[in-house]
C-alpha cells in the first residue's frame, strides 16, 4: 500500500494509514450517483472498512476504517456499482455537469490517459490539482487548484494557480480542440522544474512566463466570470432543469447504515441523484417533490438540511470511539456542544474537536480546539490540533469551560459575531472561561505558561 508518493493524497491505490485502520478517498465523481449506487457504496463501506464514510473538504468521498489490503476489493465492488474511478492528477469538476447538459466523462478520461502516457504525473507534485470549469452552477470555483480550465462556448481559458479562480494568472484562451494539448504543454513545462513545482502555493510558477509560452495558439480575451465560491451550500441550489438541494454530514462523517436509509428513500421516491461536493455537501437533485421528501427523512436521520445548524460549524473526529489513536471522545462531545454552545456557534468560527493532535477533521487553523492528550485535552487558540496548546485539563472541564465561554460570547452587541467576541477577549480571559479558573489559581500557571504542553491549569 506505501506505493504512492510521499506526501500525496490518500486515494483508492494508495490508502493513508490512519488511527483507525486505513483511509481511501475516491477521485471526484465525474457523474453523479444513483440512489441504488449510493446503496452499493454504504454496503462497499460497511464490508470493506468500519462503516464510516466521509466527504472531504474538496467534495471527494471516503471510507475509513480499511484493512491494510482493503482498497483493491474496494475499488472493485464500486467499480462494478458504476462508479467511474479514474485514478491518477485528481481533476475537480462539477459533480452535476451531467445534469446541465454537460458531458465532462470523455474530457476527464482524455486528460488522464495523455497525461499517463506522457508519463508525467510523477514527475509532478504529489498533490498536484487540475479543475474544469464548464460554467455550470456549481462549477468548483473556489477551490483551490494548479491547473484551470474554464470551457465557454468553443474556447478554454486556462488559469494557472490561486486559492480561487479570481486569484489565478489567466494567462489566455486557446481553441476547445487545443485545450488538451495546452495542458499537457503547461505540464511537461512544469514538471522539467523539478518533482516539487506547483503553480498554486508559495512558490508556485503561475506567474513564470516560460509556463504560458509553451501554449500553442494561446490568444487574450476577458478572463471568465467567477462566482468566487466554492457554489455549495446547505438548502436548494438554482440554475439545473431539476431541483437541487444541499444537505450535509453531521460533523462531516455518516455511519453507511444512515446513508442506506437515505439511498433506500430515495430509490422509492424517484430521486434522480446524489452527488459530493465542496465544503462536505451531499447533493440531491431531482424532482422537487422526491427531493422534498428525501430531504425530510435526511433530516429524521440526522444529517443536516438547514444553513444555520450549529453541527455545521464545529469539526469533529470519531476520536476515542472509534479510532486507537483517539485521547478523547471527540464525537460525543460534538453533539453535546452543538447544543450546549448555540452561542458561540453563529458560523463566523470554527470549533475544532479532535482526538489527537493529527487533527483529521480540520486539518487547518480552527479559531477553538480541544484536542485529546495523554493527560486530559489541550486547548488551542487560533491554530491546528498539533499545535502547542494553551492550557490542559480534563475533557469534561474543558467542555463546561466552553459553555462559560459561550454565556459571555452572548452577551455581545447586537450585530457582533460570535468570532469577534472572543477575538475581543483577553486570551487570558478565555483561558479563564474555559478552564474555570484565573491568573493566580495556580502555583504552577507561569511554568505552564512556558512549556504550554505540560500545563495543567485543572486536573
Ligand atoms: S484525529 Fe481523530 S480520527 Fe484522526 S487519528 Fe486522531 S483520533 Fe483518529
């Protein structure tokens, strides 16, 4: 299984080991699924790994919990459910193309096969992202990505690099004929920098001239029109011929046996499709009486149908439920805080629970985490579940602690977010709130202080 890259992405032919077994992300759907396909993949998931399935931050499906040598059954019952699993650069897309009319499959598999046999993708980045835009509603783009390729009309405008598609060099526009032969240019070009070079990130090449010179009839136009986001949210979804809704997974992971219920609802109302999508939205499209009902039973099953769900904004691992590496019971403490810190959880921060300090579910700085430790859970402000936390104590106190913090939270002026609340505070005042006590309490509070990875303000 340790035959990929370093650094690469965990994918269907090269899981990531993880505290509970092992993890394997499907490339992005090329087409949307089938209720009877989303069946398949629950069942794929429950006979394969430990049942739990996950939609990551850039919309791709995956399934935890897989023996060492899992993935290749795996890959092979999903295959013959109907998935198109194009392994290889993974190349975002909108996962409902097909239902604007848009045929991405053949576009999807010419790239990957004059890419393989240019044999340049391992001569690129190991996380190395290609994006196509084909202009549809939820054309992924806000998401970051190395290579873009937005389709209009007869002719493809190529960007290069950015966080979103308005931060990208779009360096010109070639003919839709040409589009293939341009990447493929952009890409040997990049990889003859060495393994390493990207065109997004720092030091990525996006502004390099030599890049664009390498395109074959590159001319100017305007560059496309970007909406700037990621197109994905809670609730309906406009600009399909069919109705369109977003739903999502409680603290972004589903047990196979509720996505089943969900398949099986779907299949007797007539639902045409679900599909991943970015920011960890399941999308239901179809028509609007059989995506009303499926969204009901979702909701019964506890995924989250409304915007404003406070589960939304709190990122949660399994934790020590469920995962040997686990110091916490990261979930548990999830579902009690999405009711207990409403507050606090206003969509304008992130609350981070996690296990361990591996931090999977949100590996980027959370504005608050608690993260599991040897001797209770670390809190930690403005950053990543490995980082040094500022204070520890048990998991229970920490918890209540978040409570006092949420009461002060809402106590601010009408119009304040929550984010700005707290950003308000004296670190040392959430110290205090959250760990219940204050500067002084301690004898051991300034020694703490200076190795904040041994302090205990309450044990
Ligand atoms: S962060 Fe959570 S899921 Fe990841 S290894 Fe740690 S406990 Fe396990």
């Amino acid at each position: 299984m340790d035959t990929f890259r370093r650094n690469a992405c965990p994918s269907l032919a090269a899981p990531m080991r993880t505290g509970d077994g092992w993890l394997a992300r499907l490339p992005p759907l090329v087409a949307p699924m089938t209720p009877a396909m989303l069946a398949e993949l629950s069942a794929a998931a429950d006979r394969h790994g430990n049942g739990l399935l996950e939609i990551s931050k850039r919309g791709n499906l995956q399934l935890r919990g897989l023996a060492e040598d899992g993935a290749g059954g795996l890959a092979a019952d999903l295959e013959e459910a109907g998935f198109d699993l194009a392994e290889g650069i993974p190349i975002s897309l909108d996962p409902l193309a097909t239902l604007a009319g848009i045929d991405a499959a053949p576009i999807v598999h010419d790239l990957h096969r004059r890419i393989q046999d240019a044999g340049v993708e391992t001569r690129l980045a190991p996380k190395f992202t290609i994006l196509l835009d084909f202009g549809s509603p939820l054309a992924p783009q806000g998401l970051s990505a190395d290579l873009r390729l937005a389709f209009r009309g007869d002719r493809v405008a190529i960007g290069l690099g950015g966080d979103d598609a308005r931060a990208a060099n779009w360096i010109g526009w070639v003919a839709r004929t040409a589009a293939i032969d341009a990447a493929l240019a952009i890409l040997g070009t990049l990889a003859a920098h060495g393994p390493g070079a990207r065109l997004r990130g720092p030091g990525g090449l996006a502004g390099n001239p030599a890049i664009a010179s390498t395109v074959a009839g590159l001319f100017d136009g305007a560059v496309p029109p970007a909406n700037g986001a990621a197109g994905t949210t809670i609730g309906p979804i406009a600009g399909y011929d069919v109705s369109v809704q977003g739903i999502a997974f409680a603290f972004g992971q589903s047990h196979a046996d509720a996505l089943r219920k969900l398949a099986a609802t779907a299949s007797r109302e007539g639902l045409a499709a679900f599909a991943p999508a970015p920011e960890r939205v399941l999308l239901l499209a179809g028509e609007p009486d059989a995506v009303a009902a499926t969204v009901s039973v979702a909701a019964r099953l506890g995924f989250i149908t409304e915007p404003n769900d406070t589960r939304r904004f709190i990122a949660a691992c399994i934790g020590s439920e469920g995962c040997a590496s686990g110091r916490m019971a990261a979930r548990h403490m999830a579902e009690a805080a999405a009711g207990a810190i409403a507050s606090l959880l206003d969509g304008s921060l992130t609350l981070h629970l996690s296990g361990c300090a591996k931090g999977c579910a949100h590996p980027e700085p959370a504005k608050i985490t608690l993260v599991g430790v040897d001797n209770g859970a670390g809190l930690v402000l403005d950053g990543r579940a490995r980082d040094a936390p500022v204070g520890i104590a048990p998991a229970s106190v920490l918890l209540g602690g978040l409570g006092r913090l949420a009461a002060m939270a809402a106590t601010r002026a009408p119009g304040t977010t929550a984010r700005a609340a707290v950003d308000s505070m004296e670190r040392a005042g959430i110290l205090g709130a959250v760990t219940g006590e204050t500067a002084g309490d301690d004898d051991d509070r300034g020694e703490s202080r200076n190795d904040p990875r041994d302090a205990r303000l309450s044990a």
